[in-house]
C-alpha cells in the first residue's frame, strides 16, 4: 500500500529496533523527580494489580500465590527489557481459559512446562522480527474473541459468586458447566452473596465517583476485615489454599520428558499466541495515551525471557495487561521503572502481609473478575461492528461463538480464515467502475493529467510546504493488513500541527480495522488540539467511516486537498 508524505523518518537500526525502552529512558537522563513519578505509579499499579493478580490465578485453577510470584517475576522483566515505556506485566484474565484447560490436562507440571515452551517461542518470534504479522489479526477479531474470554471469566465464577457447594468437580466446558451450576443453586450462601455483591457495588461506586482511589483493593480489603470480624461462613484463601507463603521460592525446572513436551505444545503455541496479541494491544494502547511508540519486536522478547522466568518460579503466563498499564499511565509514570517499582512493591507484600491474605474471602475476588469481565467487553466497538457491515457481523459473532462454546485458538484461526475471505471478496468488488467518483491507479491519474486528462490533480509536494500542515495520501485498499503500517506513520504528528490532511482519493475500501485505525489517530489528534481532514472521500469509505461514528466534530471532509489547504489557510488567517 504506498503512502505519500511530505517527509520521512530516518528507518532505525536492527539495535535500536532491539535496545529496551528501560535503556533509552536512562540515556535521556533520569532526575529524581523522574523517579519520584515512576515510584508514585509503580505503588498506584501494585494496588491494583495486588487482588487482581491472585483472583486471576485462582480463577485459573492454581494458587494465589502463583499469581503474586507471575505479576513480581514477570512483571520485573516485562518492565526491565520490554520494548514499552510503560507495559505492565502479569497474569491477565484473558488467559484463564487456556491456563484452566492445561491445568485440567496436563496438571500443574504440564502448565509451567507449557508457560517455559511459550516464553521460548515468544522470544524467537521476536527475535525473528515477526510481531509486526500479529497485527494483522483483524479487529473484529480481537473484539469477538475478548468478548468471548469475557463470558467465559464471568461463568467460571458464578460459582464462587454465590457461594455454591457443587457435588461433582466444575466442568470447563460452558454447556456442560451450566447444568452442574443450576443444580448447586439449592446450595447458594447467603453471606458469598453478599460479600460478591458488595465487592461490585464498592468498586463500581469509587471508580464512579474516586477515581483516583483503588477502588479494588478498598473493596477486597473491606470483604476481608467483614469476614474476619463477622466470623462469616464462607470460604476464604486461607480455608482453601491455606494462605501465601511469605517469600518467593527458588527456581526449578518441571520434569521434561519428549513425551511431555509434546503433548503441551499446542498448549504452549496457544500460550504465545495470546500472549503476543495480548502485549501488542496493550503497548498500543499506551502509545495511544502518551503518543509514544513502542518495539513491538523487542517487547515479544521480553514476553518471552518474562513467562520464562516466571515458569521457573512456579509462576503462570505472563503478558501485558491492559487495565494495569493504563493505570500506570494515569498515574504518572515516567518510564519502566515504573513498571519495576511495581513488582518490588508486590514482593514486598509477600514478605510482610501475607498472613493477611489468609482472611480474603473468594466471593470478593470472584465480585473483583465479575467487574473485570465486564470491562473486558468492548460494548461500544461491539455495536459498532454488528451495524458496520454484515461482513463484519459475521466474522465478530463467528470468532465470539467459536470462543464460548469451541475453542480460543479455533476460533481466531476461524475468525482470521473469514477475515480474509471477506477482504477478498470487497477487493473483488474494486473492480467495478463508479461513474460519479472515478478510481484510478495513482500512475495512471498523474499521466491523464499531464495530458490533460480527466484524472484528479496529481499531488503536489508544494502543498504541504507550510510547516503547520502535514499532508498524507493513501494509495490502494486500507484494510487490517495495512493499518498497522499505515497508523505507524499516519501517527508520527505533534502537536506542534495544527492541522493533518489524509487524501483518501485512492482509497477503493476500508474495512473496521482501518477505520479503527483513523479513529484512534482522530481522537489523538483531538487531544493535541489538531485537526483533522479527509479529502476526496468516496461515497462508500464514507459510509464505512459514518458506521464506525468517524464524522463530524472529530474529522472534517473536504473534496480535496487543496480546499483542505485552503480552509486550514482561511481558519489561521
């Protein structure tokens, strides 16, 4: 997909491509008030990231304990090598399916030798330079199978949720989970509802209303000190787990056995799978908050040498969370010293509180992945994607199914597989000739006009002379396969702009990742008080875009661009 613009970014060197953000940071030099920030964040996450870390692993199928040593361990070298300034590692809800169902398999042993399997293949994906293909995957994709993960969490915890004595072992499987849980219903206490209840309606009311305080932390604390003082009956870390050791054990390999091996590599293949999209999305979000880029190659070896090392602590998977990494930005930091900080403090509490965590209540951990279950849905993006088309209708309610009721991996290789089918059949339609709005080939269009032709104006690098304005135009189809390189370019603006004009004359189509793509570089523009302007949009990639709610006040649309040009000249005189 060739893209003009009106200058360019010296390409960086494979080191640089591989040099840790944590190193970069130092060189730009590091003051004391930089890690006065980092340390006010790395406390902010490490509270979060304290009960979440243990209702993850317990929702998992291992210990709070695992939890605690995957968020110090993984955490640490997710921070000290990554390829983000501001990546937060740990165990993550999105892998309580696949981590459940190894466990179930292969037993505990299975689970660290496939968490040891996938750090090793994340590292040689990364070293190898292929995270750039793990953004293909195309957004539909992504928003159905997290949806997906999302129902999943909350059905593994209904269970704990209302206090349930079952009198079989809980399947994994959800149709065969939903009647064991109907039938322990009879069963339901009381004090766990409450607790759970609670714990939601706590959290939900500081988010609301104290955004700066941790409002899960306060509510986990709070079900505890219930629990202790109440003597209520219901089951706690300490009655199940017999609390948390206070201090992180030695290192050690599981049994590995060929025979071993090979039965968890698709665990471990999944594993990496997960992991890198996992990581990539949440480094893309931090770069969407601070307008900085990550190395997305760099990171994924840093997932990798991270679940290793926690593998070896007796730690689960390891990658980057959305919700802590977000929190750590919010909160000030300055860089992955943050992030360090972070599991500093954690080990910190494993050292002197860990008696404490015997009195924590399960209904209240459960109440804590009920809320993280619902912000796991992207609501608004859902609705976006039934209405946008019914190509991605179907390729979104496929990959959602396909997560619920099939399998994680069978269900983004599917939703991949119609991902491209439908990219295949809209490249088909281009072909067809559109009387009103003409596309030509950009070639093509330069020649007609040096003719005299009917072709549009060629673009003209003059244009773009005015340092205030940044001109782009995009050639050909802007599809999932392009956005990421495309959006890697396209956000290179500052907000010394004032104005970022993308020609989309040469765009036949763009499907929901591409239009995902230009809203996230809209509303950060917005934020730098830059405005945006898509010239010489065609009848349908503008309907596309007014599906996706990309209009007016957030872009403007002019026929081309020198009426861009002189709107953005009329509006500085």
């Amino acid at each position: 997909m060739p893209l003009k613009t009106t200058g360019s970014a010296a390409p960086a060197s494979a080191a640089d491509l591989f040099t840790p953000k944590l190193v970069t940071v130092l060189r730009e030099g590091y003051s004391l008030a930089n890690l006065r920030a980092d340390a006010v964040a790395g406390l902010t996450v490490a509270i979060v990231a304290l009960p979440l870390s243990m209702a993850i692993a317990i929702a998992s199928g291992a210990t709070p304990a695992q939890g605690l040593y995957t968020a110090i361990i993984g955490g640490f070298f997710v921070s000290l090598l990554g390829g983000s300034r501001f990546q937060i590692g740990g165990p993550a809800g999105a892998f309580i399916v696949l981590v459940a169902g190894t466990v179930h398999q292969h037993g505990m042993d299975g689970l660290i030798l496939a968490t040891l399997l996938a750090g090793v293949i994340l590292t040689g994906v990364g070293a190898l330079r292929l995270g750039t293909y793990i953004k293909f995957i195309p957004y539909p994709v992504t928003v159905g199978f997290t949806a997906g993960i999302a129902v999943i969490i909350f059905a593994s915890q209904v269970r704990d949720l209302l206090g349930l004595t079952l009198t079989v072992p809980e399947p994994g499987p959800l149709l065969d989970k939903l009647p064991v849980l109907w039938d322990g219903l009879a069963t339901f206490n009381e004090a766990a509802l409450v607790l759970s209840l609670g714990t939601v309606g706590v959290i939900a009311f500081v988010s609301r209303f104290l955004p700066r305080w941790p409002g899960m932390l306060i509510a986990v604390a709070g079900a505890a000190l219930a629990t202790g003082v109440l003597n209520l009956p219901v089951e706690t870390i300490g009655t199940r787990f017999g609390g948390i050791p206070q201090g992180v054990p030695l290192p050690t390999l599981p049994e590995v056995t060929w025979i071993k091996v090979q039965a968890v590599l698709p665990n471990a293949v999944a594993f990496a799978l997960l992991g890198a999209i996992e990581s990539l999305l949440s480094a893309v979000v931090a770069d969407g908050m601070t307008g900085r880029r990550h190395r997305s190659n760099c990171e994924l070896v840093a997932q990798g040498i991270a679940n290793v090392g926690s593998g070896l602590f007796g730690g689960i998977c390891v990658t980057g969370t959305i919700a802590r990494t977000a929190t750590n930005v919010r909160a000030g930091a300055h860089g992955p010293i943050a992030g360090i900080m972070h599991s500093l403090f954690l080990l910190g509490f494993i050292l002197v509180a860990a008696p404490l965590a015997a009195y924590i209540p399960l209904a209240s951990l459960a109440g804590v992945l009920a809320i993280v279950a619902w912000k796991m849905i992207e609501k608004h993006a859902f609705a976006t994607l039934l209405r946008a088309s019914r190509g991605d209708a179907l390729v979104l309610l496929a990959t959602l199914g396909l997560t619920i009721f099939r399998d994680l991996t069978e269900a983004i290789v599917v939703g991949f597989a119609l991902g491209s089918v439908l990219f295949i059949h809209r490249m088909s339609k281009t072909t067809a000739v559109e009387t009103h709005q003409p596309f030509v080939a950009e070639d093509k269009a330069d020649d007609a006009d040096d003719n005299g032709g009917g072709g549009r104006k060629p673009y003209d690098e003059d244009d773009a002379a005015d340092p205030d304005v940044v001109v782009y135009r995009i050639v050909g189809a802007f599809f999932f396969g392009a956005a990421a390189s495309i959006g890697s370019v396209l956000e290179r603006i500052s907000d010394t702009h004032k104005a970022l004009i993308i020609d989309l004359a040469a765009v036949p189509f763009l499907d929901s990742t591409a239009a995902n793509t230009i809203d996230g570089l809209a509303k950060k523009a917005q934020r730098q008080g830059v405005v945006v302007i898509l010239t010489g949009v065609s009848d349908s990639v503008r309907r596309d875009l007014s599906n996706h709610e990309i209009t007016p006040p957030l872009v403007t649309f002019e026929p081309t661009i020198d009426a861009a040009l002189a709107k953005v000249r009329g509006d500085k005189a």
